[in-house]
C-alpha cells in the first residue's frame, strides 16, 4: 500500500525529538509501519538529533563517572543481564486481546499488538470506537473508530492537532481522500467534516494532541473511555 | 574530533572484541555531548548523569545491534539517549519502534528517497544544517532538544509565537529540501 497522505515535517521532527506524547506516537508509528517514505524522513530527522549531539557544547562529567562506568561493564562481563532483545521481540506483559470484531480479517499493525484493545462500542449511529490502551502509558488516548459508508460525522474543529490513521476503507473530507496508508493531520486551527466513503465503512486509529479537553467531535467521541 | 567512521568503527569493536579501550574513547567522547542533551531537555544534573550512565551501558550491551548502514554512530547513540529520557518520563515505548526495528514483511520496497545511503544521509544532513540561517538554526536546536513549547522558546527570544512557528516550519522546509538535493 502507497500512502498519499504523510506526517508533517514537525511531527517527524517531534518523533524524532521524542517529543510526540505517546497517543500520536503510536498513531504515526502505525502510518510509519507501511510508508518507507516517512521512515526515510524520520531517519534524516534522527540523524539531526545526532548532527546537534555532535556539534552541543559537551558537559563534564563528574570525577569517578567514568571509573564508574567501567566498573559496570566489568560487572555486566562477570554477570550478563538477561541478553537485551530488541522490545519487539520481547514477550509482551500486557498482550490485549483483539477486538471480538476486526471485519475484513485485518490484521492488527504491529505497533498495536503490545497494546490493550477494548470491545467495540456503539457511540452513535452507525460510529462504534474501542479504546486503546498502551502498555508503558495507559494515560494516553487513543480510540480505534469504525464508522458505516456515507457515515457524516459532524464538522469539527480540534482543540490540538487530530492525528487519524486509516487501517480500512476510506473517508474525504475537504483537504481531500483517506485511503488505507494514509495519514490525516488536522491542525488545532483547521475545521473539516469527514464522511465516509461509499463503498465500505471504515476503520482508523485516531489520537488527539492536547489531551482533556473534551469538547468537539471527537473529543465527545474518546469521552467514554477517558479515566478522568 | 573522532570522524564518523571512527566512531563507528569503536562500536564495531565493542561489538566483535568486547573492546574495552574502544569503549574508553567512546564513553570520553559521547558522555559529555549525552548529559548537555540531557540537561538540555530539561532533566536535572544528577539525572542527566545517571541517564547518561544508562546510555552508555546501553552502548556495551546493544553494541552488536549497531548497524551502520542503518544509523552513523551518533545517530544511533541519540536515539538511544532519547528513548531512556521517554521512559524516564514513563512516556510509551512506541517511539523506539522506528526503522530499525520495522518488522521486514511490513516493509515494501524501499524507494529511491530511502536507499540513500546512511552515511551519505548524515553526511548531507550536516550540510543541509550549516546552510540554515543562524535564525532557523537556533528555533531548530530549541525546539529539537527541549521540551520547551514554541510560545516558551518565543517569550524567551522575545520574538511572536507566529514567528518562532514559521521559523521552524521555513528551517524544516529548508532542511528537506537540501535532503532532497533541491538546493
Ligand atoms: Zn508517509
Ligand atoms: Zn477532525
């Protein structure tokens, strides 16, 4: 799958950073999986974070820390810690269980697979949501959507930035075509009213920046599975 | 100053030799760029030295992960700093997963834009950077090391918040399209 629609220079940069709070880093890196495009952009965005490291004014550190870290790889040579795996690869404590109904047998990112998935539930007509809950942050918000085709949902603006990843199916709305792949980036500043596409309903993840603030569309959408 | 390749070629010899000496010259080298970052982005001395610490014992133990045809050392090494300073802040983890740890069947074709090569990458990264202007530079280190928001960064260089957003939005503009060789 191409995506069409691709992070913004600033959320990569912010990726990048480590500065992108958990929910639309785990949005992005679901749009990140399947686009080599913006994975090459991170990867040039990473390698600023390395270019700034080398130029950064260094900072002495204290007498004995480098003593100190000697003395630790010592240890770690007489004493191997359970061999460091990749996270991937390591078995996952908090392994959720897949919604009772993903429909058209898809298959869940990789990035989702560590997280807890809710069931689906019904939240208005023809528009269910299931929570996502992520293992090393359970405060981050993040709602998997399915909405029926030629759902409208009502226009909206966004009181951060709206980071929305279509897994199936597809919407439009005026900035254009969301196909499987495809990543929305709403501006806080940006109203727009997305209506599912006609040939099937459509499933997306979806994480607002900024997090309580519960007014508008989607926040009244991820209501009831905030932990307030 | 160590060139890249040295840098990478220390790595390299942790990871085959268990290299101790290679380590030696890689801790002087990178444990004081790692806590300026550190401190940088917020986090108080003693914690910056022990994330720092960290960092480096990460070094030594992921050595043989290190892949330069992916990431150049430093790279490498700040992804690494990064990703102990989210969980420091018990952020999420998802942020670790970037290239390199993409799942292969995930992963189509690479296009022409990806198959630059990683040295080449970082080689013109660092160019693209020293031909930003010393305005778009500093909005850039800002906001790439710290936490700051962008209406902080502006109140501290006493310019309007539009100003320090268009600025990071022309200096990112600018960085892509040098990447891009549409210099
Ligand atoms: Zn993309
Ligand atoms: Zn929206």
């Amino acid at each position: 799958m191409t995506s069409r629609h691709h992070a913004t220079d600033e959320t990569l940069m912010r990726l990048a950073a480590g500065q992108l709070p958990a929910g639309p880093a785990l949005v992005v890196a679901t749009h990140l999986a399947t686009c080599p495009v913006c994975r090459a952009r991170l990867a040039a965005f990473e390698a600023v974070g390395g270019a700034l490291l080398e130029e950064i004014e260094p900072e002495a550190m204290p007498p004995g820390a480098f003593a100190a870290a000697m003395h630790a790889i010592d240890e770690e040579e007489r004493a191997p810690a359970a061999p460091s795996l990749p996270a991937r690869s390591r078995p996952s404590a908090g392994r959720g269980r897949a919604p009772s109904t993903l429909p058209g047998g898809i298959v869940l990112p990789a990035p989702l697979k560590e997280c807890e998935i809710g069931p689906w539930r019904w939240i208005g007509i023809g528009v269910r949501a299931s929570a996502v809950t992520l293992p090393h942050d359970p405060s981050a918000r993040v709602t998997l959507l399915r909405v029926g085709p030629n759902r409208k949902l009502p226009e909206h603006g966004h009181f951060g930035t709206e980071f929305t990843q279509v897994l199936v199916g597809s919407f439009s709305d005026e900035f254009g075509r969301y196909m499987p792949g495809d990543l929305s980036e709403m501006d806080q500043d940006v109203e727009h009213q997305p209506i599912v596409d006609p040939d099937g309903e459509c499933i997306c993840l979806a994480a607002l920046e900024g997090g309580m603030r519960l007014t508008g569309f989607f926040g009244r959408l991820i209501q009831p599975f905030v932990r307030l | 100053m160590p060139s890249a390749d040295e840098l990478n070629g220390l790595i390299l010899r942790i990871a085959r030799d268990r290299d101790r000496q290679a380590y030696g010259r890689l801790y002087r080298h990178f444990a004081p760029r790692v806590t300026a970052f550190l401190r940088k982005s917020g986090l108080a001395p003693n914690v910056a030295e022990e994330l720092t610490q960290e960092t480096m014992l990460s070094i030594w133990r992921k050595a043989s992960y290190f892949d330069p045809a992916r990431a150049g050392a430093s790279t490498w090494i700040f992804t690494i700093a990064r990703n102990l300073r989210i969980d420091h802040f018990r952020r999420s983890r998802v942020v670790e997963v970037t290239e390199s740890e993409m799942p292969e069947e995930s992963d189509p074709a690479p296009s022409g834009e990806s198959m630059l090569l990683t040295s080449e990458r970082e080689a013109r990264v660092r160019t693209a950077m020293t031909a930003l202007s010393d305005e778009q530079a500093t909005v850039l280190r800002l906001s790439f090391f710290s936490e700051k928001a962008h209406s902080e960064i502006a109140s501290e260089l006493g310019i309007p918040l539009g100003t320090v957003k268009s600025r990071v939005r022309l200096a990112l503009g600018r960085l892509r399209a040098l990447l891009e060789g549409e210099t």
